[in-house]
C-alpha cells in the first residue's frame, strides 16, 4: 500500500529593501477604503501540493531544492517551507 503524500507548502517573499510595489499599491488601496492604520503591507505567494515520500526531512531538502531553482528568485526572493 503507498504511503498517502506529504503536504508541502511554500511561502515565497521578497527580500527587506527590495521594493514590493504590489504591497504598495494594497496598502494604498486599504488606506483608500479607510484602514488607514495599515502600514508596510508585503505580498508574497503560497504554494501548496502534495509530494510523494514518507520522510519530512528528505521532503523539505526537496523543497529548498526546488526553490533555488525554480519557484523563488533568490537574488531578491526569500522562502520558508514546511510540511505536515
């Protein structure tokens, strides 16, 4: 019998410093509706999938492998993973 996935998630957020115009133009569009008390809003992303394999360590080796190569610009881009 396989082994049911491992859910992996992926946070993908751009560096301090690095200017996050997205974060601005939120922030701006809050302030906007009268949320005026928000401040230095960051966007970023999330991925989520599931991932075949039974040990969570091997898992998340996986997953910073993948990040450096393909789902986070690393020059600007940091990442957090996990998985359950």
């Amino acid at each position: 019998m396989k082994a049911p996935p491992l859910k992996a998630k992926v946070h993908v957020f751009l560096k301090p410093g690095v200017l996050d115009v997205q974060g601005k133009a939120v922030e701006g569009a809050l302030h906007g509706l009268g949320w005026d008390g928000v401040a230095n809003v960051r966007v970023g992303k999330l991925l989520e999938f599931d991932l075949d394999g039974s040990d969570p360590e091997a898992a998340k080796g996986e997953l910073k492998a993948m990040c450096e190569k393909l789902l986070a610009n690393t020059v600007i881009e940091s990442y957090k993973v996990e998985v359950a």
